[in-house]
C-alpha cells in the first residue's frame, strides 16, 4: 500500500500486553445513520486508473441487504463518551506512540522518535494518540466536530460493540459511498472539481511540504463540512480514511461472492476506503470512490478514522 495512506505497525512495537474486549453496548452514540434498503450495484474501478497493485478490477456485481450507516464518521466527542464511559485504552496508548502528519505536530522535538520509511512526512510521536491528534500539546477539545484519528481497526471494533453496531464490510462502504451513482469516478460525478467548487477535502500544492489551503484545511475537517452525497454521506472522499470490517487481498475481486461479499477469511491487513486530507490526483488518487487501501489492524495515524453500520433497515437494529 501506499505510503500516503500512513505507515503500519511492527508487531514486535508492543510493549503493553492485553487489549480489552468491550461488549456491552452503551449510550446510543449521537451520530445520524442512513438507513439503505440494498440491492444490487457495481463494485470495482470503472476507468481503469487504479493502481494495479491495489486490485480495483474487475468490476463486478454486488448485491446488498438493507443496513443503516454514519452519515458521519465518529468523532473526537463520540469517541470521548466511549472512553468516558469505558476507559478504553487505544492501541496508540498502549503503544505509546502514533503517526503524526509532519505539518501537523504539535509536541516538543524529542517526543519525535522518528520518520517512517520512505516517508519521512510521516513522524512517530511519543503521546500521540485519539486525544492528543497532533502530539502532547493538542487536545481533542479543539476539535469536538473534527473525526477521531490515531483508532487502530481494534479500537474502531470495539467501539462498534460498544454502540451495538459494526464496522462496514467493503462492499457496502463502497455502495454507500457511491450515493447510488452507478460507475462514477467520485461521490458526485466524474470531475473532481465541478464548476471550480471543492467537494472534499484533500491537498492542494506542492506535497508534502506546502499546501495551498485552497479547501480551507490542512489536516481534518470538521463532519458534514462539505455537501452529502446522493445516500446523505458525508465526506466518504478525502478527510480520512476509513476502516473497513474486511481482510484485505488484491486478489480478492477476482472471485468475490455475487451476495454480501464479506473480504477474505484471513490476512494481515484490513481494508480502509475513502483517501484522506493527504490525497492529490498527482500523488495519491486514491479518493476516488473505487480506491481501495489497507493497514496492519494494530495501526494507528492522523488520517485514519471510521463509521458505524447496524444490520437491517432501521438504524436501531443492533447485531
């Protein structure tokens, strides 16, 4: 996977032992759900411009149950009543570190333990986590409205169980993120700009050092900063990625099941749809709404987030 999309974890990284398993659901979360009747749609890049490692081909038929999903992702103040509630401890807590956008620091010089590899625009930074988005001197507080970050797919599932809901398969992200456009290239057509207005939130300038600021954010916006799509999704192109229930494998489209396809049955990487503040056609085209990506599940990054799914039609069915 690309780089752009924030580096994974080394499993021998983890020095804390015991993930907690949170199953009792709690409040219900105050987050909009859509709820979707399904049907049939089709999956896959239909231009023929995803990279070719990715595995965003062929095309093919998918056919969906009803189910409800975010009109949002979850964010920094739903994430904190989970916590509150819970006192949950994020893999980037336990961790002790997390990947920080260079730009977007906000610590002292020696909480930066180093650079990725080949990226060297993403830091890891000691006291980085969910609450801290930017390094020990950023609080969430700032940004109630703005997505969780730095939630590995770990916490993002257990968060889930908690709100008695899940996360989406692929399949139904991408139908969802379609807005029931059949074959577009983005959630509102096929240009990524219509009539010179931004509809996301993604980089412009000159990566990864200046950017232009054209949409108004360097890193995260607030939800519902940009118009829905067709479904009432709000930004499922750029901001951040989002974690997705599936294994991932490039293969996988190849010989997906036509009904409620459900990824692979085992792997080392999840899927995580939808790009973030960091994509740029000339870098990182992966907001397109057939893009796909993945990250080791233990990961966490400042570009990286997730929405709620509940089975079923009505947006109160639990699993």
């Amino acid at each position: 996977m690309g780089v752009c999309c924030g580096p994974g974890r080394e499993p021998a990284d983890l020095v804390a032992a015991g993930r907690p398993v949170v199953d009792a659901p709690g409040a219900e979360p105050d987050v909009g759900l859509v709820h979707l009747e399904g049907g049939s749609f089709r999956m896959g890049d239909a231009f023929g411009e995803g990279y070719a490692s990715d595995g965003e081909s062929p095309v093919h038929t998918v056919l969906l149950d009803p189910f409800a999903i975010g009109a949002t992702t979850v964010t920094n103040a739903e994430f904190a009543a989970f916590v509150a509630e819970t006192d949950y401890r994020t893999d980037a807590e336990r961790y002790g570190s997390s990947a920080v956008f260079h730009l977007a620091l906000r610590a002292r010089a020696h909480d930066v333990l180093g650079h990725a590899a080949g990226a060297s625009w993403w830091l890891n930074v000691q006291g980085a986590d969910w609450a801290h988005p930017g390094g020990r001197r950023s609080r969430w507080e700032d940004v109630p409205d703005h997505p969780v970050v730095h939630v590995s797919w770990h916490d993002a599932v257990s968060y889930c169980r908690w709100a008695g809901a899940r996360l989406p398969s692929e399949a139904e992200w991408e139908y969802a993120a379609r807005g029931g456009r059949s074959g577009s290239r983005y959630p509102w057509g096929d240009e990524p700009t219509p009539d010179g207005e931004d509809r996301c939130n993604i980089w412009h300038g000159t990566f990864p050092t200046h950017n232009t600021l054209r949409d108004g954010f360097l890193t995260t916006a607030p939800v519902r900063s940009f118009p829905p799509n067709g479904f009432g999704l709000y930004e499922v192109a750029g901001n951040v990625w989002e974690w997705c229930g599936d294994w991932y494998s490039p293969a996988y489209y190849a010989h997906s099941p036509r009904r409620a396809p459900q990824g692979p049955s085992s792997g080392d990487t999840r899927v995580i749809r939808g790009g973030s503040y960091l994509c740029h056609r000339s870098y990182c085209n992966r907001y397109r709404v057939a893009a796909r990506s993945a990250n080791t599940p233990d990961s966490s990054v400042g570009n990286c987030g997730f929405r709620i799914v509940r089975n079923g039609s009505d947006p109160r069915t639990e699993d």
